[in-house]
C-alpha cells in the first residue's frame, strides 16, 4: 500500500466531517488544565478535565477518548499508575503523562510503566500541541509498515532504507534515515527538538546544545539539494515541519 | 570488606587467653598436687625405714645377734627380688645376715654420712635406686636397711603422665571450645558487617534475614536495623522533599510559561524568557539527577547489563556532526564487547555532558578524542582533548556543583555538568581520575567490569 500526502488526514480537519474527538485532561492545576484544554481545543478535539485521580480513571472508562493526558502527583494517586488501571478499564485511548516529575528518570519510568509519551513541566504549549498530534496520528494509523511511503516525488523504502527524489538516490546515515521516517510518520505537523531526541535517537534528557539541529540541517541539506526546494522547514519555536508539498523555506 | 579470618578474631583471642588461663591455674594446682603427693610418699617411705631400722634396733638390744640375723634372714627371704635390701655386718666388715653380700658400692661405709637421721639414696644392682638408712649397733654391728624407689618412682611416673593427658586434654579443650566460641561470634558479627558493607555501598534497604534472637547480638542487629530504617526514611524523606520542591517550582513555572504565551508584540523578549524557563529546568533536572544519582549510588536495582560500547557509539554519532560544523576533528576508539551493569540514560547522560564540555571549550582545530577499552581489570572511558585545558586552581573542585572557571564567565553552563558526571560515575561503582596531559583536558571513567 502506498501512503500518498495528499490524501493525508489532518486531525484538525477531522471535525469538520466527523464529530470531534475527546481528549481527556486529568490535572489538579487549573492554570496548567486550562492549557492543555486550550491546546486540546486548538488541534479541534474537545477537551473533558478531571482534577483528581480517581475521577480521571473513572472518567477513562466512560467514555471514548482518543488521548488521556494523566498528570502525576494527582490527589488521590500518580498518574503513572492509573495507566494500568485505564487499561484494565478497556479503554484503547493513548496515555500522554505530563508531570512536575520531568526528569529522565521519571520519563523513563513513566513510558516503561505503559505511558505513550510523557511531558515535563513546564511545558511549552507548542510542545503540547506536537506531542497531541502525534498520538492522535498514532491513533489513527495502525498501518506503519507499508514499505513504500511517498510524499510526491520523495519516496522512502522501509524494508530497503533508502530515500529518492524525482528517482535519484538521496544517501543518507542510518541515524538520518530514522529522522526522515519519523519526520514521514509526522508529515506536515511539528516536530519538536525532545521529540526527535526521544523517539530517534532514544535519549530523555535535554542536551545542553541543540545537537540535534545539526544532524536536521544534514539531511534537510541533502533533500533540499535533492528536490530544488525546502523539504523540512523551520517551525515557530521549538522544532520542524515536514513537509514535502509545501514550496516555501 | 573481607569477613574476619578465624585466625584474626578477637573472641577467639579472648576465649584462648581464658582458656589459657584456667589451664595454667589447673596445672599449678597438680603441680603442688604433686608435690605434696611426692613429699607423702617420702615421708611415708622414711618414716617406714625408721620404723624397720628401729624394730631391729630394739630386737638386737633384747635378743642379741643370733636373734637380729635370724629375723634379717627371714624378713630378706619375705622380701620380693628388688624391693627392699638388708645387711647386717659385724666389725671386721663380714657379713652376718641379708640379702646382698656386701655394704653397696658408692655408699659411704659407716662412719660415713649414712645415719638413719638422713636417709640416703644410692643406685644397686641393676640401677634400681634404694633409699636407705644405716645405724651402727652397740658392739660395732653396722645395719643396713634400704627400700627400693621404684614404688614411689612408679607411682610419681604415673601421676606425671596423669598431669600430661590432663593438661593435653584441657588444651584440646581450650583450642576447641575457642574455635567454637569465636565462630559463633563470628558468624553473628559477620553478618552484621555483611550488612554494613551492603549498606555502605548504597543498598539503604538491606536488612538480615529472619527473626532477632534475645541475646546481645540480637540486641545489635535491632539497633543496626533501627538506625538503617531510621536513615532510609531520611532518605526517602529528602528525595520526597526534592521532588516537593521540583513539583511546587515547576507548577508556578509552568504558569508563567503558559502565561509567556499569551504575551503579544515583543516575540523575542518571549523567546528569551522562554530561554531562560528552560535553563532554570535544567538547573532543576540535573540538581536532581546527581541527588538521585547519589542517592541511588551502589544500589544494584535499575542497572541492567548492557554493552558500554553501544551507548559511547550511540552518543559519538549524535556529537561527531556538531564537532565537526565546529571545526574539531572528533575520534572514538572503542573495543567491543565491553560489557557493564549500568543505565543507559544517565550513561548516555555523562558522555554527552563531556562531549558537550569538550566542544564547548575546544577552539577550530583541536581534536577530541572518545576512547573506551579494558585495561587493570576495568572498563576505561576515556575522552581527551587538545583544548585550553582546565586552570589549576579549579581542578580540585572540579567535581563540585557550580564551579567554573572564571575566563569561562561569559560562556553557557552552571558548572553542574562535571557534577553530574561524577555523580552517575559514582552510581555506576566507577572511578574517575584526571590523568594530567601537556595540552588539552583528559578525563577517564573506570567503570567495574560485568562478568560472564
């Protein structure tokens, strides 16, 4: 199966066919709910808050959301262990933890303990939105093993590990190869620095230089040269947009 | 630390030396047993030659000589071979009655020494020692009458071989009751200091098994598990409290950051306090890593085996790119297979701190070089460069939290990456040095090699 961009859902045009997904908060911060409930609302889901533990699990349970996002230290108990418990609720939604407890260790913990991603406070609301779209992605496609993925002109081959432009052969490092599949995986959203650390190269901490910036421009210099124009673009802030229908740099 | 050697403890000295004592008490007690006994047997030997001299004495003042032979030769016939010797001789030396022939060899003749007020010992036929007394009888007859030692001899003999199997037997004894005594001792104690060394490697959570008995080592071990509970809820207490503290902090930090976002018309002021948010969470993050680190420190439960090599590659690859767009020549020579007990994060965490220290203070040019390889027993990480260097007067407070050097004033950190590293160091049982170089700054790592 071939997955063409074009025909790409975008959550945020979701809503104007089906009705909007739910999104579950559970925080006891109003100031830090009242965010993600924003940034929630801003991918069009409609955002449901809990502000206690056992609240939130119940609440998992009744109905269908998409996405839980459970913080920790919650009156009543830690986020991190009511993933369990709204899995053994039958709920299929996908758990995103954000919590004060941000360090390596403590995401670590939380992703081992079954959580699908795991943000620190404080958290910057554009890592949020990034971190939402790409569990609500998640949830949407099941399909990932396609080994054709083709955006136009640019192809990548799982099975294969290459990339093409217009058929000519990209070379690309193993690392980079992995960067362009999860950029594929993500195409036309924003993907933050943390997230690529996290999920390409498989490190929780922040680096003190942006290390990552270097091995991005490497490959978005090899594609572009590939294409003629822009392939990853800069996004406002914290990360990249891949995007190999948009022209502009 | 090694258990105590059976041969080194203290219990076993003191139970000795006890048993030592005692022994020694008992042999003097048979030593003047057998003094006395000795003494006895002499007394009771003389007075009994006292009493014969002193019969034949009064036989020959009432009967005369015919009388005092008949009785010698009567009493010689009685006699067993060997036990006791009688003469009687006349003045010009011949003998009149007994059972040798002659006055014996080497014994004085009368008017020699030989009285019956002193006894005297001397050595007949066939070496066998007498004890005699001689008294010359009114009209010039001496008397010789003389009993055998043996008996006493044979009786002494065997209460000395009595005292020997005594005192080996109490030897035997002492050694054995301090073998036992001590490793008992040592059994109790060593398991006290078994915790102890576990404890002092980091595992605050380490108890001894099974129940306290009511002796005084048990009294011991409960005071040992109350002050170990006692330090644990401290610990736990004080990581529950950093926690606290990164958990009230972040919160309000959080609503400024989210408050940051709703700011309009100075988008770069925003970025830059959105900056400095992010360095004030990393100056949370890594205080609370080297707590954790710290406080983690020796406690096997989170390693797992993994290859080193792996994790110094993995993060050499994210690191060559950025050296290299700064102008650093970048090497990493690591040997394969080098396996230790570790976590992946805070390892990968320690090298990129020193990759992200080594590009930061190296100049275009220079050359960082990672190394890991297996040498003295460890797994050596090593990463050297040919930078500035470190100022002397830093570099013993190198590993400590917030110091930097002052001509790096005006460059990004906090001084808390070395301190970090020391930290998970420390977590993974590793040991850093500093090995001096000619130009450059070189750090190693010597983490304890996984077996099997």
């Amino acid at each position: 199966m071939t997955l063409e961009a074009d025909t790409l859902e975008h959550p945020e045009e979701a809503q104007a066919t089906d009705k909007p997904r739910r999104i579950l908060i559970v925080e006891d911060d109003k100031a830090a709910a009242r965010a993600m409930a924003e940034a929630v609302e801003d991918l069009g889901c409609e955002p449901i808050v809990m502000r206690s533990f056992d609240d939130g699990v119940t609440a998992a349970g009744l109905a269908d959301f998409a996405v839980v996002i459970f913080d920790r230290m919650l009156p009543g108990g830690d986020g991190v262990d009511a993933i369990a418990r709204i899995r053994a609720g039958g709920s299929t939604a996908l758990i995103l933890v954000v919590s004060a407890l941000g360090r390596a260790a403590n995401k670590i913990e939380g992703l081992e303990k079954g959580a699908d991603d795991y943000l620190a406070k404080p958290f910057d609301p554009e890592e949020l939105r990034a971190r939402l779209r790409a569990l609500l992605r998640r949830a949407e496609m099941t399909v990932l093993d396609n080994d054709l993925i083709a955006f136009g002109e640019l192809e990548i081959r799982m099975k294969a590990r290459t990339v093409h432009v217009k058929n000519d052969h990209v070379p690309v490092s193993p690392k980079e190869f992995e960067l362009i599949t999860y950029f594929a995986q993500n195409a036309g959203q924003v993907v933050t620095r943390m997230q690529l650390l996290e999920h390409v190269w498989n490190l929780h901490f922040d680096p003190q230089t942006n290390v990552v910036d270097v091995h991005v421009g490497r490959l978005r210099r090899k594609l572009e040269t590939a294409a003629g124009r822009a392939v990853i673009h800069t996004a406002r802030g914290e990360g990249y947009v891949f995007d190999p229908t948009r022209g502009d740099a | 630390m090694k258990p105590v050697r059976l041969a080194r403890s203290a219990s076993l000295r003191l139970t000795l030396a006890i048993a030592g004592l005692i022994l020694l008490a008992a042999l003097l007690a048979m030593a003047v047993q057998y003094r006395t006994a000795s003494q006895a047997l002499e007394r009771q030997e003389a007075q009994i030659l006292q009493s014969d001299i002193d019969s034949f004495a009064e036989l020959y003042d009432q009967r005369r000589i015919p009388a005092l032979r008949a009785a010698i030769a009567d009493r010689a016939a009685q006699t067993a071979q060997g036990q006791a010797l009688y003469l009687l001789q006349n003045r010009e030396g011949q003998t009149l009655a007994g059972n040798i022939d002659d006055w014996p060899e080497g014994l004085p003749a009368m008017a020699g020494g030989v009285s019956d007020a002193a006894p005297r010992v001397f050595t007949h036929a066939q070496g066998v020692e007498y004890n005699g007394v001689a008294r010359v009888l009114p009209g010039g007859f001496p008397l010789l009458v003389a009993r055998a030692n043996t008996l006493t001899a044979d009786t002494l003999t065997e209460m000395r071989g009595t005292i020997a199997w005594m005192a080996l037997v109490l030897v035997a004894m002492a050694a054995l009751t301090g073998g036992f005594v001590s490793r008992l001792v040592l059994r109790r104690i060593d398991a006290v200091n078994a915790l102890a060394d576990r404890v002092a490697e980091g595992d605050l959570a380490a108890r001894l098994p099974g129940e306290r008995s009511p002796d005084e080592f048990g009294a011991l071990e409960t005071h040992v598990h109350d002050m170990l509970d006692r330090i644990q809820n401290l610990n736990a207490a004080t990581n529950r409290l950093s926690d606290a503290i990164a958990h009230e902090l972040r919160t309000p930090l959080n609503r400024i950051q989210q408050k940051l976002d709703k700011l309009e018309g100075q988008p770069e002021l925003v970025q830059e306090l959105h900056g400095e948010l992010k360095a004030t969470v990393r100056i949370f993050d890594a205080l609370l890593d080297i707590s954790g680190a710290l406080a983690e420190q020796g406690q096997r439960p989170g390693l797992v085996p993994l290859d080193l090599g792996q994790v110094v590659g993995e993060v050499f690859d994210l690191y060559d790119p950025l050296a290299e767009d700064s102008g650093l020549s970048c090497r990493c020579e690591v040997a394969e297979g080098l396996r230790i007990l570790g976590d992946r994060s805070l390892l990968a965490q320690l090298i990129s701190n020193l990759l992200d220290n080594a590009i930061k203070f190296c100049n275009p040019g220079d050359t960082i070089t990672l190394s890991l390889r297996n040498a003295g027993g460890r797994h050596v990480l090593e990463i050297a460069d040919t930078g500035p260097g470190v100022p002397d007067e830093i570099r013993s407070d190198l590993f400590e939290r917030f110091t930097r050097a002052e001509r790096d004033r005006d460059r990004p950190g906090h001084g808390l990456g070395l301190a970090l590293v020391r930290a998970i160091a420390a977590r993974h049982g590793a040991k850093i040095d500093l090995p001096r170089r000619e130009k450059g700054f070189a750090i190693t790592i010597a983490f304890p090699v996984l077996e099997g």
